[in-house]
C-alpha cells in the first residue's frame, strides 16, 4: 500500500517536530517576557500583566534554542 510506504516529512518528521516545538518554546518566552499579555484582552489600552521571572525565562529560552539548534543541525546532515 501507498499509505504504508510513505511517512509524512518522510525520515525527518522528528525533527521537524523538535525545531517547531524549540522554536515556540523560545519565541513564547522571550514574547511573554518582553511584551506580558493584557489583562483583560477586550481593552488595548488596559493594564498588562506582571512579567514573568526571569529565572523562569532565561532556561525555557535557552532549552528552545538548543532543540531548535540540533533540530536544525539534524535536517541540514
């Protein structure tokens, strides 16, 4: 059978799991970070929440970038 044969993103479906997965964890650290969510979403002009704690930002950060990394070194092999 034709479905059996092929896989979706063929060998490298994992990896390109791992770089989206990295890279969300990245950008939605750094994002929430640099611009906190608003409060009450309905007013743009409201108030914005607290930041998150760096130490809780720097880590999330640096463990997308590096799934993002070896994802990226694993697709260009």
């Amino acid at each position: 059978m034709l479905a059996d044969e092929t896989l979706f993103l063929g060998k490298d479906l994992l990896p390109w799991l791992l770089l989206a997965i990295g890279g969300a964890l990245l950008v939605a650290n750094l994002a929430a970070y640099l611009r906190p969510p608003l409060v009450d979403p309905r007013r743009p002009d409201g108030a914005r929440r607290e930041r998150p704690p760096l130490g809780r930002v720097v880590p999330l950060s640096l463990v997308g970038a590096f799934v993002s990394a070896w994802a990226i070194a694993s697709l260009v092999r």
